[in-house]
C-alpha cells in the first residue's frame, strides 16, 4: 500500500472518487506523506480537523510540500482549520521546506528576502516601513479612491475625514 502512495501507481484518473479517496487515506493511514499531503490536498473527508491531521503528519515526516503548505496556512490564517494568522509559525515552515529543498519554499523566501518583506513585528516596531509604500503610492494615485484605513490604521498621510467609505 505505502509502495503505491510512494510511487504514484495510483492515479486520480484511474479511479471513481471514492476509491480513490479510499486507497489515498489506507495509504496515508500506513504513514506515506505523500498520500498524507495528497489527504489533505483533496479534502477526502469533511472534517477539516482529519484532513489537517494529515498534513501535520506528513510534515513531522519531513515532507517538504506538507512544510510549505502549513506555511501558508499560518501565513494567511485559515478558519476552516481553526489557524490563526501567525507570521512566526509560517516562516518557520518556509524554513523547513526550504531547507527540504523545496523549490517554490527556497524562491518564496528568496522574493522575501529582496523584496525586504518585514514581518509584522518588524513592521509594528518601525511603523514607517510600510507608511512610505502607501505615500508613494498615494502620490502615483495608485488607487481611484484610497482607502481610509489599511490592515487597521489610518495612513499618515491621507486626512481620514476626506476620505469617503465608498469603494
């Protein structure tokens, strides 16, 4: 079973859906992260907590999709999943996957390196960093109407009382 997760011998295409989702989660319930990843990939089951469980698994095992995956789940915060957004947990599974090799993981982490992306604390410690994004922006005229606020405070530069709530 952990052969035919491992070495694809099963396809999505060569089964109904239902024995598909069958032979994925025999497979990931013998511990393959690879049909784990795939578990939770494919939603086999309607409880969001099963699936997740998979992918948590995959990832104790090393499998980098399962790492870069968790990542975004953190990065983003999913309430299906009951994950709250934690930028701290999210790089650390970048970090992971990256180190795995994980191509899509090592060039994330390159663009955020680059790019000079802070994290949220980094940003909430020099609130300035993201301020002059969205003054050179404003300045371009970037957005038809700017909004009052962004991710909940109110940018130096735009006056909050000239801004009306319409978008």
């Amino acid at each position: 079973m952990r052969q035919m997760a491992d070495h694809n011998f099963i396809s999505k295409n060569d089964l109904k859906v239902d024995e598909y989702n069958y032979w994925i989660k025999k497979a990931a319930d013998h511990g393959s992260p690879q049909a784990q990843y795939e578990a939770f990939t494919e939603c086999i089951s309607e409880n969001p907590s099963e699936v997740l469980a998979y992918l948590i698994q995959a990832d104790r095992q090393s499998y980098a999709p399962a790492s870069l995956e968790l990542g975004r789940l953190y990065a983003c915060g999913d309430e299906e999943y009951g994950i709250m957004r934690d930028e701290r947990k999210a790089m650390e599974f970048y970090q992971k996957a990256a180190a795995l090799n994980n191509p899509e993981a090592l060039y994330l982490l390159y663009l955020m390196g680059k790019l000079e992306i802070p994290s949220r604390e980094a940003a909430e410690r020099h609130p300035d960093a993201y301020a002059r994004y969205l003054q050179q922006a404003q300045r371009q005229k970037a957005f038809p109407i700017m909004p009052a606020a962004m991710d909940g405070e109110v940018p130096r530069t735009v006056n909050p009382g000239s801004v009306s709530g319409k978008f």
